[in-house]
C-alpha cells in the first residue's frame, strides 16, 4: 500500500473530521483530527508514582494475609478435636486410650 502524501492526509484528516462533526461525536476532537497537530499524549509522573503506591501497598496487603491459613488450619483443628474427630482424617476417636489416631498416627492434641 503506497504511502500517503500530506495532501491527502490532510484530505483524510478533514473527512473524518466531518464525519465525526456530522455523526455528534466532539467538535474538539474533530477539530484537534482537522488540525492533525494536537499534542495526544502526555507524560504524567505522578502516575508512575500512583501506580507505583498502588502495587505496593496490595502487595503489602497481601502478604500480610498469610496468617488467614495458620488461623482456619488451627480453627478446623480444634472443631474436629471438639466433635471427637481425628482433625486430619476426621477418624470417629470415641474411646481410644491413646493420644495417637489409628488411622492416620496423627497426634491429637489441641
Ligand atoms: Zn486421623
């Protein structure tokens, strides 16, 4: 596809511009397409420096989750412990003398 020279794509810029115009879209941005000089990036720092907060502190906040598992671990221990289960195998533990599950040698204490 041959290249464009700036006559037509000064052509193709006022096209869409009208068309853009005629369709409703924003007169400012037609007119910025028209002109096909507007500046349309602009380098923002304090975005850099938003993200970079941003990663950190999810970061932070998620590592500082790691103790949920320690938590629902012992808590499900304890519950099972509660209802005469072995906590690992959940083994009926009614009657046993020792502190040890047949099933699964677990070591039943609280
Ligand atoms: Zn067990």
């Amino acid at each position: 596809m041959p290249a464009l020279s700036a006559d037509q794509h000064r052509t193709v810029r006022e096209l869409c511009a009208d068309y853009l115009i005629v369709k409703g879209y924003s007169r400012e941005y037609a007119e910025l397409l028209r002109r096909g000089d507007g500046q349309t990036t602009k380098l923002r720092w304090t975005g850099y420096a938003h993200n970079a907060a941003l990663l950190t502190t999810g970061s932070v906040f998620l590592i500082s989750l790691g103790w949920v598992p320690a938590v629902v671990h012992q808590r499900t221990r304890r519950g099972r412990l509660g209802a005469g289960l072995c906590p690992r195998c959940r083994y009926q533990l009614a009657g046993l003398p020792s502190g040890i599950c047949p099933e699964c040698g677990e070591l039943l204490r609280a």
